[in-house]
C-alpha cells in the first residue's frame, strides 16, 4: 500500500473530519479558523457577555479554551474549579457559546480537529475500526510535543 497519509496530526484529522464531517454536526465545506479568529470570536462573546475586557481578555479567554481543548476536554467535562478561572465562573458559558457559534458557522479551530474525530469514534466503534484496520501501524515523530 505504501506510504498513503503523511501529515501532521492535524492534518491528518482534518482529512478524517471532512470525510465524516456529518458525525460532528458540520458540512464537509466547514472553515478552520486561526488563532486571529479565535481571538475575534471570543471577543463578540465577552462583549455579548457584559465581561469586563480589559480584566478579562479575548486572548486569555482563548488561551483557556485552546488549554481545554489540548486536553480533550468539552465544555461539560471542564473541572468546575477550571471554569472560574475565567470572567468570575463564566468560562463555561462562554467555552459553551463559542463551540455553538462555530458551529452555526460551520466551522472549527485546530483543537476541533482533534477533539471531533475523538467523538466521532467513540460514538461510532465501527468506524473506528475501519480506521484501526487502516492504520496498522503510526510513526509519530517529535512524539513529545503532542497533546493528550
């Protein structure tokens, strides 16, 4: 078979995610953002959300979603104690309406790449065994910089 997928995590993941786009609530077309987007978006939130910004930046409010995300955590499986260190316990809510905005924007951030495709077979054990059976064998180089 050779060589058929060489990529980068998410890379890799995002080729996945557009074959079962579906499966994640997206169209296969979705947008991925970057971290300027990112930024922009939790700004429209912390304004929608009477957040002081100047205490409580876009870029920290950022910072702490992609932190969650690198741990594969969704917004229902954030530590209570985690969620307060944003807006006085309103990093939920925002976590929360940002995941919905991206979706109503058919979109996602890297995180998203990871984190869908995590859902995505373990909500569907055949397909994830169709990936299994694909991919025999991994090679990960700079293993220590990965996530989860």
């Amino acid at each position: 078979e050779g060589l058929r997928w060489l990529g980068t995590f998410h890379s890799i993941s995002a080729q996945i995610l557009r074959k079962h786009a579906e499966l994640a609530g997206l169209k296969s077309t979705f947008t991925i953002i970057d971290t300027d987007d990112q930024i922009r978006l939790c700004k429209q939130i912390i304004q929608a959300e009477n957040i002081d910004p100047k205490r409580w930046t876009p870029r920290y409010l950022a910072s702490l979603i992609d932190g969650w995300k690198n741990r594969a955590l969704v917004p229902n499986k954030v530590p209570p104690e985690e969620a307060h260190q944003f807006a006085d316990g309103k990093g939920i809510t925002c976590y929360q309406i940002y995941q919905a905005r991206l979706k109503v924007l058919n979109a996602c951030d890297f995180g998203d790449l990871l984190i869908h495709n995590i859902q995505i077979f373990q909500n569907n054990p055949d397909l994830l065994k169709e990936y299994h059976d694909k991919f025999r064998y991994i090679l990960v180089d700079e293993y220590q910089d990965t996530n989860v």
